[in-house]
C-alpha cells in the first residue's frame, strides 16, 4: 500500500496552522516526513530531548517532535489510529516519570520515586490518549516508603511533589508545554489533598466511592513512579470495581449519569458545526459507557472482560455473548471513527477540543480528513452516530421524549426537546415558541410514522436552521391542517422534495396560493413569467429569477405527485413545458448578455434540440436534459466590438446557455445538461451547423444515434429555422436502411446495455426488461425500419404504428403505467425499491392500483406484453425476470 506522505504534508501546512508551524519549526522532521522515512522521523522525535540538560526544555521539545511526527503519520494513514494512541500514551508515562523524579530529585537528590505513584485513568490508562490530551492521574503516596528532607512531614512533602508535578508538566513556556494535568478524579477533589496516601484511598474506595469511580478504574493502571506499587494497589482495590454480584443501584446509578451528561450538553444533536465528537449524541463517550456499563455488570464474574482498552472490550464482550458482534463491530468502528476525527479537530490548533467548528475551521478538519468539504464529513458522521446512540438508547432503555402521547424513535429522543431551546433564531421568541408548540405533537406524529425518522428529523431541522422568522408559518400551519399534512408528506414521504425543501425554506411559501396546485400553463405563458420585468434586471437577477419561476413549479409538481391530485403523466409533461421554457428564457438571457461584447451573426441562429425524455415531453423529477446545439447559415462573424468567427461564436454561446441553466446561483441550481448525442460525441464541438449535423447524420452517424434522433424536438428558434431544422431531421430518418443490419445494431445495443446498465430496483420501470428501454428500442427500431410513426412523443408515434398495423393498442396503456410508476418512484422511491407505509400507498393510488402488491403484478404483466411483441418482431425472445 503507498503512502501520500508530501499530500499529507499540504493538507496540514493548508488546513492546520499548529501543524504548518511546527513543520516550519522542525525542518529535519519535515524532510524525513516529506521522504516518506515515517519510522525514522519518530525514532527521531523520541530522541529530541537528547543532550538538552534542561528537563523541561527536553520534554518540551520532544512533545513537539512527536506532535508532528505522529500527525503526519495520521494524515499520510501510514500510523494506525491504534499505534498514534499508544505512542502518546507512551510520552504521557515517561513525561509523568519523569517529572516525578524530577520533582523528588529537586528536594532529594539522586532518590528513586519509591512510595510515590501515578495511577493513570481514562483515556491515559486505556493507553488511548488523543492527540491534545489532558492527562487525569490519581497521585498517591506510601508514607513509609516516600522520599522526604528529614524535616518534612510524608503528606507535606507528597503535596509539593504532586505541585511542582502538575507545574513541570502544564507550564506553558517558549518550548511549549508538555501535558496539561487534571487532578479531579481523585476521591472528594473538592476538599482532598492533591496526592493521597494508599490507606486513605483504599478506605474511600472500599466505604464511600461512587459508581462512576468504579467505572473509571475499569481503565486505571500504574503508570509511573513506583510502579510496582502501583500495581498492588490496583489488586487490592479489585473487589471494589469487579463486584460477583450485580449492584443493580449501581447500574441504575450509572445509567442517571450517563442522562445527566446527555442533559447538560447543550450542543447540536448530529453531527454538523458545534456537534462534541465525544460528548454529543451517539459519541465517543456513549460507546465507552456502553462498554464500562456491560463490564461492570458481567466483569465481576468473567474475567475476559477486565480489558482498559474499548476496542478490546467491546471485542471480549462480544466473544462472551454478552452483546452481539454486530453491536460490537459497529460501536468499534464508530469509536475508531470518531476518535480519529476527534484527533483531527485538535490538529487545527492544538487544542484540547471536541467540537467540530464553524465554516472554515468545519472545513479545514473535513479537509484534513479527506473530505471536500465540511458538510460532507458531517453527512458521514450523522449515520454513524445515529448507529451508536439508538444502541446506548436501548441499553438505557430509553424510549426518547413524545409529544401528545406519540412514541418517538430513540435515533431523535433528546433534539425534538430542544427545538425551542434558543438554537433556532425562527424560535427563539416567545410568540413564535408558542406558534410552534400548538403544532408540535402533528410534527413528532409524522416523524414517528416516517420509513426513516432520522432523515425526516435531519431536513426539519435544517428546514428551521435556515428560516430567519416563521411565527407567520406556524401561526399559518396552525390554521390551515392541510397545509401542515402537506409539509410533512414532503419531509417524510418525498426525499428529493424534502432536500429540495431543506437548501431553500421560501419554497414553502409555493404551497400557500391554492393555485401552485394547478398544472403549468403553456409553455410560452411559463416562459412569460420567467422573464417578467426582466428588462431592468441584470444577468445573474435575470437567472436567478428562472430559478426562483422553476424552483417553485417543480416544488408544486412534486407535492402535487405525493398528494396524486393528478395524473403523474400530466406531471411528466408539466415538467417538461417547464423546462422548455427554461432553455428558451434562459437562451434570450444568454443570447442577450453574449451580444454585449461579440454582437450578433447576422442571418444566422442559435437552435436547440431536446431529446431523450425531454424531446418526448415527459420529464421525471430526476431527468436531465439532452440537448444538441444547432447553428443556422450566416454571415461569417459576428458584428460586436470583439467580433467572432461563427463556429466560435455559437460554441461559446452554447457554452453560456449551458451554464445559463446549469450553474448554481443565489438561488440554487437548475439542471443537469447533457450533450453528449451531438455529433461525434465529447469528441465533437458544442454546437455544431445545421448542414455539418445533417452531413455527419447521413454519412457517419451510427444506429443509436438516430434512434436517439427519433425523439428529437426543436425547442428554440424562429419559424423558419425551426421548419429548417425539421425538415433536416425527417429527412435523415426517412432515408432507407438496411433491415437485417439495424435489426442486429439494436440488439446489440440493448444487450450491451443490459450488460452494463442493470436495474435498480424491483420499481426500476425503465431499465427492467420488458420495461420501458425495451418497449423504446421497439418503437425505434420500427420506426426506422418501416420509416413509419416518426414522432418524439411515444404515445403519437405508437398510435401512428398502430395505424400502419405494427403494433397493438395494448403497447400504449403498458407505457403509461410503466411511466406512471418511474414519475412516482423518482420522488416517492428514488432507489427504486419498494417504498414503505405511506409512500407505498401513495405510489400505488398514482399508478390506479390497490397496492404495491397489485401494481408490481401489473407491471410485470406489462413488461411482459411488451416481451411478446419484442420476440414477434425480432423473431427471439425476450426474458423477463420478476
């Protein structure tokens, strides 16, 4: 396996400024980094300290040394998560010694640290410790044994230790610092005295300790000074952790911990800018009291389960069938994952944090990690986290919080609690809480009932992220229940409308004039709306405006879709009228803006073709546009300022239409353009002249290519040229063919395809076979063979084959069902299995059938009606596999 160590490096010199510093600081560790020597560089950073008489000083710089090393070595993935924890914990034991006797040394010198000891807890003692660590030992002290003045009395002297201990270690100095030190998990930390003597620690623990005392000592090890005595400590403190018998107050003790911790974080519920990797919901220490409780619980009697580290834990308790091994493997590649983001949030800056940032510091940690983006990495980590917290959920036995009596799933037991709570600037006044609250209990109830709750909560708590102020929604909402049903069958019913929803809020404003509930007009009236005023508007405003006409009309479609007020058929053609006059508002804009510097080609045009679902007028919510440009004859060049020859120019005008309607602006992006069925392919010029089209048509085109013409419609232009246009195209598909060769192009196409292209799901109407592919290369193939039929809309072209006594009636109704179900499985199913409660209900009332039981016996009839006419025509059959 190669390893990018130099990419490594610019990821931390880019996105880590501790870690750009000390590669500056450091430069022979950088080269042997930037060499790839890893294990050379770490032997190395161990020996920094070398020669430096300055105990300090030396530790100081060998922290640094390994700070780099070992987060190099993280990034580059050449230092296993595992191998970066145990050399730190490495450091942290001989630094801990080290100041030990260097403490005792200063008082009495050249003396051992007999009856002084370090017991290190947590992450420390699991030898777990992350990149920016605290360490938290418990310091105690034989007063027999402690080296002391003659004059100091054992706790005098043992005190001053531990003092000068923590100063050594957490002063921060021109070399930095070597650990900072928490003293706090010692017994009573309030009252007691720094470092305790053994009897006194062994009398709290055996009389007065807490339960999560115990828990923590399930990870305590003797770490440094005497640590043999540290061991025997350690035994005789056993029955105090490792109880036979269950303490059933203790677990329950545990369990109000672990809910108190939950209640006092205040942070973001999943993963996202403000989510703590380890205390949040479904976080690291979720998954190390997972472990710890099932240990305290079952250690006492097994002793294969007395293991510090969580990963080993986890793993022996699986072995010993007290949890499942997929519980096992999924909590320990969670805390894997999460560790090793929490190591690269404390690469930022060397902090002790867990809490992923905000804007370029969210970023700069994804980036580090190797995501693009922020957003990215939290969309890895919601899933994953939602896995561990529904686990600790069902070993707390929660049940998470309800409204009006409604059972709410464990994946958001805490978040529904604490929408009001001053997180959400759409509620943080008292009129808008109290908007909010009298529809809260429809809400918890739909995401209740939703297929995925988790998904369903995510986008209602980015649809309230993104509001500024919505008392008038909720007050509105309120008073009008259907719209409410409407919001929440976009949110549990409709995941591309709900992420629709999520990125742009306004849109829920389509849904208040009852009239977003009417089909599109025609398409000059949509493209009348899209330039409305747009003579004062400028480029991007006049875009934008596009955006905001289609944006809100395909919103509406969809929710019209789910609600099945109408055909989806007549769904699919609204769609396209919407997006032919899209290309047409979109390329006078273009057209317009161009002219500026390049004026006009006199004579000549810029014409566009749509093909593929959109030459057929039937467009899903998924479909992109397959367009060709076409340029009429004209003058040579254009007549602006900065003239252009004509190829040039109607190439660079295509270009800006194509990004016209594709490119993301204020208010989000359009569509997916896809050229690729112009001449010659990616290979060929964007835009291309109506004469080459027509010469590379008849001369070089292959089968495929004018199938594919059989759905072509012109989109824009004049009358004349859209005439010429035409008339282009009916002559290259009329021209005679070769029977026996087309009949083999096509089956080698659509056996090429199948082979390649296989069906998504038990709903994939298009690619099944016997689908709707299959029932298209048969119009076709007839169309061109008996240069009969020739129109893009594929209910004309089969009553017209139907005429001519090609085809039976029965092909139609086929494809309309087999396109009803694509229209609703695109919003209602986009992975094309069978969708669940509501949705499954909804999809089988579009498609006029009882259920989903009846409507996939309807289409495999279909598909295999469609088979019989394929094995008629091309004379071998067609299999269908239900």
């Amino acid at each position: 396996m190669s390893h990018d160590w130099q990419g490594a490096i610019e990821r931390a010199r880019t996105n880590s400024p501790f870690l750009a510093r000390l590669l500056e600081r450091e430069p022979e560790l950088a080269a042997l980094l930037s060499e790839g020597q890893g294990e050379a560089a770490l032997e190395r950073a161990k020996g920094a300290g070398e020669g430096v008489s300055d105990f300090g000083v030396a530790l100081r710089r060998e922290r640094r040394a390994l700070a780099l090393v070992l987060g190099i070595g993280d990034l580059a993935k050449v230092f296993p998560l595992a191998r970066v924890m145990a050399e730190l914990s490495s450091f942290a034991d001989r630094a801990l010694h080290q100041a030990i006797g260097a403490a005792i040394n200063a008082r009495v010198p050249d003396a051992a640290p007999d009856g002084f000891i370090a017991l290190a807890l947590g992450k420390h003692g699991a030898q777990e410790l992350n990149y920016s660590s605290d360490i938290d030992p418990i310091l105690l002290y034989d007063p027999e044994r402690l080296p002391r003045r003659a004059r100091d009395e054992p706790a005098e002297a043992a005190q001053r230790y531990a003092r000068e201990i923590v100063r050594l270690l957490s002063e921060v100095t021109s070399e930095g610092y070597v650990f900072r030190v928490d003293l706090r998990l010692r017994p009573a930390a309030e009252i007691s005295a720094l470092a305790l003597s053994i009897d006194a620690a062994i009398s709290h623990y055996e009389s007065s300790a807490l339960a999560w005392e115990r828990a923590a000592f399930i990870r305590a090890r003797a770490a440094a000074g005497d640590v043999c005595a540290g061991d025997a400590f350690l035994e005789h403190i056993r029955p105090f952790v490792w109880r036979r018998s269950l303490d059933f107050g203790a677990i329950e003790e545990v369990r109000r911990l672990s809910l108190r911790i939950r209640d006092r974080y205040a942070g973001p519920g999943v993963p996202g800018p403000g989510f703590d990797v380890k205390q949040g919901r479904g976080g690291i220490r979720e998954i190390e009291f997972f472990a710890q409780t099932h240990q305290l619980i079952h250690g006492g009697r097994d002793s294969s389960l007395r293991q510090r580290g969580t990963r080993a834990a986890l793993d022996a308790l699986a072995a010993a069938g007290v949890i499942g091994t997929v519980d096992a493997n999924v909590l320990g590649a969670a805390y894997d994952r999460l560790r090793t983001v929490e190591h690269r949030i404390q690469m930022i800056a060397d902090q002790q944090t867990h809490v992923l940032g905000e804007g370029w510091a969210l970023d700069a940690v994804a980036r580090l990690d190797g995501h693009g983006d922020g957003p990215a990495l939290a969309d890895e980590l919601r899933p994953l986290c939602a896995e561990v917290a529904a686990r600790y959920d069902a070993m707390l036995g929660v049940d998470g919080p309800s409204g009006a009596g409604i059972a709410v799933p464990p994946a958001f037991a805490e978040r529904a609690a604490r929408w009001s709570d001053g997180r959400y600037r759409a509620l943080r006044s008292e009129a808008a809480i109290a908007a909010f609250e009298a529809i809260r209990p429809q809400l918890l109830g739909a995401f209740a009932e939703a297929s995925d709750p988790d998904v369903a909560l995510a986008r209602w708590e980015m649809l309230l992220e993104r509001m500024p102020a919505a008392i008038n929604v909720f007050r509105l909402l309120e008073a009008r229940p259907g719209l409410l049903a409407l919001l929440l069958a976009c949110l549990t019913l409709a995941p591309p409308l709900a992420d629709e929803l999520a990125r742009r809020p306004q849109l829920l404003g389509a849904l208040i004039d009852r009239s977003a509930f009417d089909l599109p007009g025609p398409v000059a009236e949509l493209e009348a709306e899209m330039r409305g005023g747009d003579a004062g508007l400028g480029y991007e405003a006049a875009l934008d405006r596009i955006r905001l006409v289609v944006g809100e009309r395909r919103f509406a479609l969809g929710v019209q879709l789910i609600e099945a007020s109408h055909d989806p058929l007549d769904i699919a053609a609204g769609l396209s009228r919407l997006a032919e006059a899209a290309i047409a508002a979109g390329q006078v804009q273009a057209e317009r803006e161009f002219a500026r510097a390049h004026g006009r080609v006199e004579g000549s045009e810029l014409v566009v073709l749509g093909l593929g679902r959109l030459g057929g007028g039937a467009l899903t919510h998924a479909s992109d546009l397959d367009l060709i440009y076409l340029f009429t004859e004209g003058a040579d060049e254009s007549n602006g300022a900065r003239p252009l020859g004509r190829t040039l120019y109607f190439n660079r005008l295509a270009q800006r239409l194509g990004a016209a309607l594709s490119v993301p602006t204020a208010e989000g992006a359009l569509y997916d353009i896809d050229t690729r069925l112009r001449p010659q392919g990616d290979k060929g010029p964007l835009a291309v002249s109506l004469e080459a089209f027509v010469r590379y048509q008849r001369e070089d085109a292959w089968t495929w290519e004018h199938m594919a013409l059989t759905r072509a419609r012109v989109l824009t232009g004049t009358p004349a040229a859209r005439a010429l246009v035409e008339s282009a195209i009916r002559g290259i598909l009329s021209q005679p063919r070769d029977a026996a060769k087309l009949r083999a192009d096509v089956l080698e196409m659509r056996a090429e395809m199948a082979a390649h292209k296989p069906p998504r799901g038990p709903l994939d109407a298009k690619l099944l076979r016997g689908g709707l592919v299959d029932l298209e290369f048969l119009v076709h193939y007839l169309q061109l063979r008996e240069r009969e039929g020739f129109d893009p809309e594929l209910v004309a072209a089969l009553g017209a084959l139907h005429a001519a006594g090609l085809v039976p009636p029965t092909l139609v109704d086929h494809l309309r069902l087999m396109t009803r179900i694509l229209v609703g499985a695109r919003v209602l199913a986009p992975d094309l299995a069978v969708p669940i409660g509501r949705a499954e209900a909804v999809l089988a009332q579009q498609t006029g059938t009882r259920d989903m039981a009846q409507l996939l016996a309807r289409l495999d009839a279909a598909r295999a009606g469609v088979a019989a006419i394929w094995t008629e025509v091309f004379g071998e059959p067609l299999e269908i596999v239900s």
